[in-house]
C-alpha cells in the first residue's frame, strides 16, 4: 500500500473530525477557556485529542484483525448514531433556548473524548485493512493521526471564522451537523 493511499484513507476517516471541530469553532465563544475551575476545550486540545483518537483507533483495528471484524462491523455504526444522534440532539435542543445560550466557552473534556470516539469509529474499522500491511503500520498510523490532528484544527478556525462573521444559530445548524455524520456512519456501516 502506497502513501498516497494511506494518504486518501487519512483524509476520509478525518472528514469527520473536520465537522465537528467546524461545529464547534461556530458555537465557541472564545478560543481559551474563561473559567479556569471548568475544563474546556481549545482548538489545539480538541485538535490534539481528535488526532490521538484518530491514529489510536486504527491501531486497536489493527491488533483485533479478523477476531473482532464481525463485532465491530456490526455495532460501530449504532455506536456512531447514537453518541453523534445525542451530542446533535442535545446541540438542538440548547438551541431553541433564549440568545445568551447560543455559544459557550467549550465543551467539557468528557464532551470531547466522547466526541473523539464517535468521529473515529470509521478509523477502528480501517485499521483492520492494514492487517495484510503489517511493515507500514506505524507509518500509516503517524499519517492517519496527524491528518485528524490538522483536519480538526483547520476545521475548528474555518468554524470560528464563519461564526465571527455569520450571525445564525449555530448550535442548531451544527446539531443537525452531528446527526447527519451520524447517519451517514450509520447507513454506511448498514449498507456494508
């Protein structure tokens, strides 16, 4: 397998990371947290945490191979739905409460791995293509995990920008966000 291929595989898995860290960029006040008693997310820490997710994922596919292929085929895309459809849903929900709600300083670190997790889904189930390619693992992996590094901290300034200069209610349009990656894991792992 090529680096180039790996290269496309990254990018794919990391679209993902790239929306919800745009999502959240539109809801965040401000890029440092204001409080500093509450753990809050930064662009960074979420880029960080998103990579880590991204590049670890892999690596369990990888190890589980053919043993856990079945089981993983099958859940990880009610997994997905689920925390996605819950995070979006709760997004909208908060979205329809009064103006001073709209935004918020960060997600909390518990919000963020789960975050984390439901993103890289797609990339447990990759890292069981690697399994014939056991010499380029790590290297696909490095790739992998700074791929969803950069796609996330891009994604998260693209977010910010557009919510700096476009005044809509952010948390419903990223609510609704979240659940359609949702559905899109979900209908892709179904129609697998």
């Amino acid at each position: 397998m090529s680096t180039l291929n790996i290269f496309l595989i990254a990018i794919g898995i990391s679209m993902d990371c790239f929306s919800v860290a745009a999502c959240e960029g539109l809801v965040t006040r401000s890029p440092l947290p204001r409080h500093s008693n509450r753990q809050t997310t930064t662009p960074l820490l979420m880029a960080i945490i998103f990579g880590l997710f991204q590049g670890m994922m892999p690596l369990i596919g990888y190890f589980a191979g053919s043993l856990f292929t079945s089981f993983t085929e099958r859940f990880a895309p009610w997994i997905a739905l689920v925390l996605l459809g819950y995070i979006g849903g709760k997004m909208i929900y908060e979205s329809f409460k009064p103006e001073k709600f709209d935004t918020h300083d960060g997600l909390s670190l518990r919000m963020l791995l789960a975050l984390a997790f439901a993103t890289s889904i797609d990339a447990l189930v990759t890292g069981v293509v690697f399994v014939p390619y056991s010499e380029i693992i790590w290297r696909a992996i490095g790739i992998i995990a700074l791929t969803g590094f950069l796609f996330s901290l891009v994604g998260f300034i693209v977010g910010k920008l557009a919510g700096d200069h476009f005044h809509f209610n952010a948390k419903l349009i990223g609510g609704i966000d979240l659940i359609l990656i949702g559905l899109k894991i979900f209908i892709e792992g179904i129609i697998k």
